[in-house]
C-alpha cells in the first residue's frame, strides 16, 4: 500500500501557493497534463493555467509537463506555455521520466511530481524516487482510457483518506 501513497494531497494543482515549492526546496516541477494541468480536453491552456505556471517559473522553479498522452496533444499546449515536456512517458514505469531528468541535469532529491492519478503518476513517481503530490481530477469528464483507471483510483484514495494516511494541503 506505501507505493500509492503520495506525499501531498491537494485539492488541484491551483490550490498549491507558490510558497509551498519554496519552502519545500522545490526546483522544478513534473506536472501531468490532462486532468491536472488543465481539462483533458482543453486544447490551449486557461488564463488561469497560464496566470500560474507563469508565477512559478517567475520565481525560478522550472516546469515541465510529463504525459501519458501523444505528442500532438502535449507539444502544442506545452509551447502555448512556453514550457518544455516529455509525452508519452510510460508512466507508472519510470524509466523514460529517469531518462528526461538525467538528460536535463536535474536532481531527483530538489524536484516533485504532480498528477491527479495514483496509477499511473504516483506510481511513476515512487519507480523514479521523486516526491509527489496527488490532486483531484479538475473535471469529471475522463478520456475513455482513464475509466479502469478511476475505479481503482477512487477505492484507494477513499480508503487512504479513510486511515487518515492522507491529507488535504492548500486552500
């Protein structure tokens, strides 16, 4: 049960005051896309997404996106945000995520992932040894893929909510 347990439980990714990554030594940030960065089905990224990422990286912390999705779905909302990422990550499995941090010089140890599902970002974060923070999915609408996934996903968030192993941050 620990490999689904994240470090931080937070209600989106919005909820997260910028001071969090601050005091939390946080250099740069994994954030998965659909359903946690913005609606899966959002093309271009909100005002509100862009108000966000752009006061992150304001305050030095780089920002990738890091997705299970296909290259034409990140790239471009990705470049609307003038941020780099990698798609198709494989995610749980951590060995493209390990790959894209080696590649880029960064430090496991200064750096948190973010991402609405247990399955798949959780995990992926535990196989790569980083720290992460699970949030609510932003819309209930899922791709078709992400169904099975939910299921899961939603019995073992309410039992670790249940054992108090988990609990809300932010606003």
């Amino acid at each position: 049960m620990k490999r689904f347990i994240p470090n931080y439980y937070a209600k989106n990714l919005f909820s997260l005051d910028i001071d969090f990554y601050i005091n939390n030594h946080i250099e740069y940030i994994l954030c998965d896309l659909d359903n946690t960065l913005d609606a899966f089905d959002s093309l271009t990224p909100n005002e509100e997404t862009i108000a966000y990422v752009n006061k992150i990286i304001e305050k030095g912390i780089k920002f990738y996106i890091l997705s299970n999705n296909q290259k034409k779905r990140v790239s471009p909302f990705a470049k609307a945000l003038g941020v780099e990422y990698l798609h198709h990550t494989g995610k749980p499995f951590g060995f493209k995520i390990k790959r894209f941090l080696k590649m880029k010089g960064l430090n496991i140890n200064k750096g948190m992932m973010i991402g609405d599902q247990i399955l798949t970002d959780v995990l992926a974060a535990k196989n790569v040894g980083i720290r992460v923070c699970l949030v609510d999915q932003l819309v209930k609408r899922d791709q078709w893929c992400t169904f099975f996934n939910r299921i899961i996903d939603n019995h073992l968030r309410n039992k670790m909510i249940k054992k108090g192993q988990i609990t809300r941050i932010g606003g």
